[in-house]
C-alpha cells in the first residue's frame, strides 16, 4: 500500500508542476503600463501656453499599445527659482501638482490629435513672469497609467503685440507682404528681446489658415511665390519675442487680401494667311503654342490708317471671315488673348495685305 500511495502522491505532483509550467510566469503589473509621453514643448501665446506632446505606441515591456484612452495635464507653478517641483505619481496623480485637463482621446476636443502628437492651450490663470511646470499622464481603456513624462518647465512672459500696416502687393505668381513692426507687448511694456515673425495664408478672403513659414528677427518683408494667378490670398502676420525667459506669440494682424495676376501676354499667332472670295477676305493662321490662349482677335486697317476690330474666334479654330468689307486694299493682323483676368494680349502676328473689289 505504501508504495502505492508514494506513487499517487508522486503522481499527483508531476500534474501540478506540470499545470504551473503552462501557465507561465506572472508579469508585474508596471511592466504593462503605457510608456510615458515624450517630446514635450510649449510655447506662451496671448492670453495662454499652447503645449504639445507625442503620446506613446508601446507598453513599458515594448510590447504595442493600442487602447489609450485618456491623456492628464498636470501643472504647478512658482517664481521661477531654483529647480522646478519634482513629479512622483501617486494613485494617479502627481504630487504637489494640479490636473488642469483631461483629454479623452475619442473625444479630445479642445485639445487636437494628428496621429500620436497632441495639442492643447492652457488658459488657467496664467500670469506674466511666473513660471509654469507641466506633466503628463498617459492612461489605457484597462486604468493603468503611464509613469510621469519628463517635466517641461515654461516662463509665462508677455507676446508682442500684432504687426501694424500689413500690405499685399501681388505680382504674377506672388504676393509681397510688408509691415511695421509691433512697439510694445500686450501688456503695454515696451518690446524686449529679438522679434521674428510667422505669415498666416489662407485661400480666399474666408479660407482656412495655416502658417507657411517664420523669418529670422528683424525682417519685416517677405514675397510669398509659386502662387495661382488669378485666385485671390489672404495674410496675417504674427511676431514673436523670444528671451531668455522663453518665447512667446503675439496675436495676428488684421488680415490683408491680393490676388496675383498673369502679366505675360501669350505668344502671338504666326503665318497669317488672306484669300478674297467675292466680298469676303478669309483669314486664317498657325495656333500660338501657349496653353493658356482664351481667343484670338482679328484686326483690319485701311488705306487711311484707320484700324478696326473685324472680330475674335476661340480656340482650336484658327480662321475667321471679315464679310461685306467695302470696296479697297486693306492690311490684316492677328492676336492672341490669354484667359487671365488681365485678359492679356500678345504681340501681333505677320501683315497681309489684300484687295476687295
């Protein structure tokens, strides 16, 4: 019976240390927590700190994190001595800071998502000259959160003012843009530090805006170029003051419009042809190559110089008909006219000379 019972015993063991060695070891449960969000930055604005960060595609143990729910934004602030507050989370939150968002990220308005990288402005009681720490929490559909990011650390210092001024000059395919730079900050001190500028555009005096790029500091011009002739552009300009307390964007211009226009006529017709038939002289001509040419224009000159517009035709056809001229010896010659605005026309083409009974 013994040996019997040893070996049951014995039996009943392997199964055990078997079923255990299936299942496998337990995973700590930091080790499936979100890694933290990274690439902050912020920028002080008029009236707000305009923050950004890049949440984050995988687990602490690298494996691929696809159910982020919900972004924290915490925030302290103090005078801007010594090192900032240090970030140590607890339950969730971080210690000795504020939660001052939460971003739901099926839902993230008002802050803004393009893929992993996420936008958000802080208007809460911001004052100039204090000093504002921020930290962020990441969190998945499951409520484990991330371990803090790295702190970004902000002094809230004054924007200049908008530019004053603005014109828009166009040319063909551009746009000049001047303006007088702003002399103080918003909050009526004179401008301190080096001040750059962004150019806003958008298409139509009503369309959407985007920032199309930044010049060095000091320059108050630029030529906006590679544009459609003939659609009209809208402009703004903001400047920006940057020291060593950190940088800020002042509010935009009064918005200014232009329209680019196509100066440059199109190449003339060539090889300008007359036959008189009765009391009809029929012209016709070689096509100008130019892709743009909207119509051609037929131009008739009699013996005392007198030039009259006998009529137009559009393209591809390249003939027309001057019916009933009078009786005498006239000179012919045609144009082309581009679809522009202008309505630009080119050189004229070769003389004919002809003679109606």
């Amino acid at each position: 019976m013994t040996p019997r019972l040893v070996g049951a015993a014995g039996l009943a063991l392997v199964l055990v240390l078997t079923a255990c060695g299936r299942v496998g070891p337990p995973v700590a449960p930091q080790l499936r927590e979100p890694r933290p969000a990274t690439e902050l930055g912020a920028t002080g604005g008029d009236g707000l700190i305009e923050l950004s960060w890049v949440n984050p595609n995988r687990r602490v143990d690298n494996s691929v994190v696809r159910d982020l729910a919900l972004v924290h934004v915490f925030r302290t602030e103090d005078a801007g001595t010594g090192e900032p507050k240090s970030a140590l989370r607890s339950r969730g939150q971080i210690a000795g800071y504020d939660e001052i968002a939460t971003v739901r990220l099926a839902a993230p308005a008002p802050a803004t998502v393009a893929g992993s990288r996420v936008a958000l402005a802080d208007r809460q009681g911001l004052s100039y000259g204090r000093r504002y720490t921020y930290v962020i929490l990441v969190e998945d559909a499951q409520g484990r959160v991330s371990p803090p990011s790295a702190r970004l650390s902000v002094t809230y210092i004054a924007p200049p003012a908008a530019p004053t001024n603005v014109e828009a000059t166009p040319g063909e395919g551009e746009i000049r843009l001047r303006w007088e730079p702003p002399a103080r900050l918003v909050d009526g001190n004179p401008v301190e530090g080096a001040i750059s500028y962004e150019i806003v555009r958008g298409a139509g005096a009503q369309g959407a805006t985007r920032t199309i790029t930044t010049l060095p500091a000091g320059e108050t011009a630029f030529t906006d170029r590679g544009l459609v002739n003939d659609q009209a552009y809208s402009y703004a300009v903001r400047a920006l003051r940057t020291d060593a307390d950190g940088r800020a964007r002042g509010p935009l211009s009064t918005p200014v419009t232009a329209t680019p226009v196509d100066l440059t006529p199109p190449t003339p017709p060539r090889d300008l042809v007359a036959v008189v038939a009765g009391g009809d002289v029929r012209l016709s001509w070689a096509a100008s190559p130019d892709p743009d040419v909207a119509r051609y224009v037929v131009y008739r000159t009699d013996s005392r110089g007198a030039r009259t517009r006998v009529g137009s035709t559009v393209p591809p056809s390249t003939t027309l008909a001057d019916r009933g001229a009078p009786s005498g010896n006239y000179r012919y010659v045609v144009t082309a006219q581009d679809a522009s605005a202008r309505a630009n026309e080119s050189a004229r083409s070769n003389e004919v000379s002809v003679t109606v009974p």
